[in-house]
C-alpha cells in the first residue's frame, strides 16, 4: 500500500498563494483532497462561499456564474507532473476540495 502523501500548494494567475490541498484521488481528471488555506485566501474566499451557499441553497440556475468568477481567477495546481491550469475549482468551509484539470493532461497531451 502507498502512504505517500501528495501536497499541491495552489497559486493564481495574479500570484497569490491561496493554499495547498492533500490529494486524495486523482480520477479521469479530477482531482478530489482536503484543502488548507494559504496566506492569500483570505482575498479569494468570498468567491468559495458564495459558490457553496448557492450549492447548499440548492440555488443552482446561478452556480454557473459563480464557477465563472472562480475560474476567471486562473488557479494553478502545482502537482508533482507539472503546473497546471486547473477549474471547477471547489473549495468547502470544512475543507473539502476538487478540481478539474485541462482535457490536454488527462489526455496525456499536456505540453507543460
């Protein structure tokens, strides 16, 4: 069995460090772990819980929108195979975290 521990420090495209996330699975491109926040999240986590309110409002016509703001804030994942763009980025008040990455590395055709 593999007790190795992989932990993903997660930056922005603007270069704050909002955190890193202890992966616990990595399956067709998603990428699920708990998350611990960073120096920097504090300036981003208004976005997470309006998307987590929405969620558990079960207001989802407006969840789209939400992801957009998220996304449009262009996280990095900084995996062991590389840096990557990532999105769907969801991160929960009790630490929950998931993520997409680019079809291009779950296809094995990430140039990065």
């Amino acid at each position: 069995m593999n007790t190795a521990v992989t932990i993903c420090p997660l930056t922005t495209r603007a270069g704050l460090h909002i955190g890193t996330v202890e992966v616990e699975s990595t399956v067709d491109g998603r990428v699920e772990g708990t998350f611990t926040p960073g120096p920097d999240y504090l300036q981003v986590e208004p976005h997470f819980r309006h998307f987590e309110e929405l969620v558990d409002g079960q207001i989802l016509s407006l969840t789209d929108q939400a992801m957009a703001v998220i996304d449009g804030l262009g996280i990095v994942a900084h995996l062991p195979g590389g840096e990557f763009p990532v999105h769907e980025v969801q991160i929960y008040s009790d630490g929950g975290f998931s993520c997409r990455l680019p079809t291009t590395v779950v296809n094995g055709k990430h140039a990065g």
